[in-house]
C-alpha cells in the first residue's frame, strides 16, 4: 500500500499538469487586420482588357514608362492599328504624336521611343494615336513624369 500512494499522487499530479494546458490555448485572431499600400509609385502601367484576337479587334492603347535621368523611356502596345505603312494586314495604319507640356514634341512611327531633353520637374506627357493624315484615332493617354534635379 505505501508503494501504490506516490504513484496515485504522481497519476494525479499529471492528470492536472495535462488538464491545465488544455485550457490555456491561444485565443485565435477574430478580427483581420487591413494594411494599405500604396503601389502608385512602384508600378506606371494603366490597365487594358485583353480581347480575343479571333474577333473584330478593338484598338486599344497600352503605355508603360520609365524615368532615367533626364530621359523617359515608353513602350507602346497599339492594339487595332498598325504603324508601318506597308503593313496590309491590318486595316488601320497609324502613326503617334508625342505632346509634352501641351506642345507638339515629335511624331513617332514606333512602338518603343525615347523623350529625351527634358528639365527637372513635373512635365505632363499625352501619346495620341492618329492616322496618317492626322485624323484621331481616339486612342489618347496622358501622364505626369517628374524629371529629378
């Protein structure tokens, strides 16, 4: 009998240690915690819906763009109008008039060109689609590059 009480002590000591720790589990989070992020400054692109090329095309205008010295660099993706005259797949040919600040800056004949020249600051850019003889196309897109000083 003196052999069997420690042990029956020892039985209760652990059925208390391990009915204890059952009760003290992590309260799980209810509430979700919301983070905003601003991602204007990481990413320049604007958002155009694919359509299926099966279809009858609908133009659309894609322009991303980077920033390097006083240099920006685009890249245009025309969809809907050709820029190369002897492109006769296509029904609509083209050509891009480059506005800088409101002024004519140049014509462009080219998915991918370089603004170059341009002084610190804030300069407010507009990429217009138009046909050759200057007709628009209604494929606008404007946007603010900050040259740094």
């Amino acid at each position: 009998m003196k052999r069997i009480v420690p042990f029956i002590i020892l039985l209760f000591l652990l059925a208390g240690i391990v009915s204890g720790c059952q009760k003290e589990l992590p309260k799980p989070e209810t509430e979700p915690k919301i983070v905003s992020m601003d991602l204007s400054s990481y990413f320049h692109a604007e958002i155009v819906p694919v359509y299926n090329q099966n279809l009858k095309e609908i133009p659309s205008l894609f322009i991303q763009h980077e920033i390097k010295g006083n240099q920006v660099l685009v890249e245009c993706i025309v969809n809907g109008v050709s820029f190369r005259e002897s492109d006769h797949s296509k029904q609509k040919i083209g050509k891009m008039i480059v506005w800088v600040d409101g002024k004519k800056y140049s014509e462009v004949t080219s998915a991918a060109f370089i603004i170059k020249g341009l002084s610190p600051g804030g300069h407010k850019l507009k990429l217009e689609v138009v046909k050759l003889n200057n007709e628009p196309y209604g494929l606008t897109k404007e946007f603010i590059v900050n040259i740094p000083r």
